[in-house]
C-alpha cells in the first residue's frame, strides 16, 4: 500500500527540518505555497518561525504556486528527484519569486 501523500509530505518535512542548510534556507522566512496537483487536488505550506506545516485545501493569497503530478512530489519528497531537474524536464512548475525558488532546492 502507498503511504498517504499528505503523510508523506509531514513525514520528510520533518525529517529535512533536522538538517541544518534547511533551518538556514528558513531562517526569517514567511511563505505560503499552494501545491495544486494534476488530478486536482490541492495542498498548501505555511513556513513561518523556523517550520512549515502542510494541510490539505487550498490557501488565500498564495506567494508561491507549485503544479505537478502527484508521482513528480512524492520523488521530491523522498529524494528521488531534485527540485532543480523537475523544474527542467517541466515536472515541476513553480511561480513565485527568484529568491523563493532558490530556497525550493533546501525544502525539497
């Protein structure tokens, strides 16, 4: 059985949080992302104080926006595929500013 993407999603944010280029990356970093997936369902990040939080639904007044398939963010999540090389073979797309895409490559 696959695990939950939301699950997942909590799961290695979590993990990344330990690592200390991703508490750099969020180091005075307030964003909301709205993650809007091929087969139409929707998540959305609050960063803020050091952590992000990841909920199903969508958010007001995203700063970010990511679309992908659901296949594309579960390699993402689980390192199998960086934010980088997504974004390049157009599995990845993401509208937000420069600075907010450099910081992608520390969370993913």
């Amino acid at each position: 059985m696959t695990i939950d993407l939301l699950e997942l999603m909590r799961e290695r944010i979590a993990i990344g949080l330990e690592r200390e280029k991703t508490q750099e990356a969020l180091e005075g970093w307030e964003r909301k992302a709205l993650l809007s997936l091929k087969d139409g369902k929707q998540y959305h990040f609050l960063v803020a104080d050091g952590t992000i939080q990841v909920n199903e639904g969508p958010v007001d007044n995203p700063d970010m926006r990511i679309q992908a398939s659901e296949d594309t963010i579960r390699k993402l999540f689980l390192e199998q595929m960086g934010a980088t090389a997504a974004i390049l073979k157009r599995k990845l797309k993401v509208k937000g500013s420069a600075s907010d895409l450099m910081k992608l490559k520390h969370i993913f």
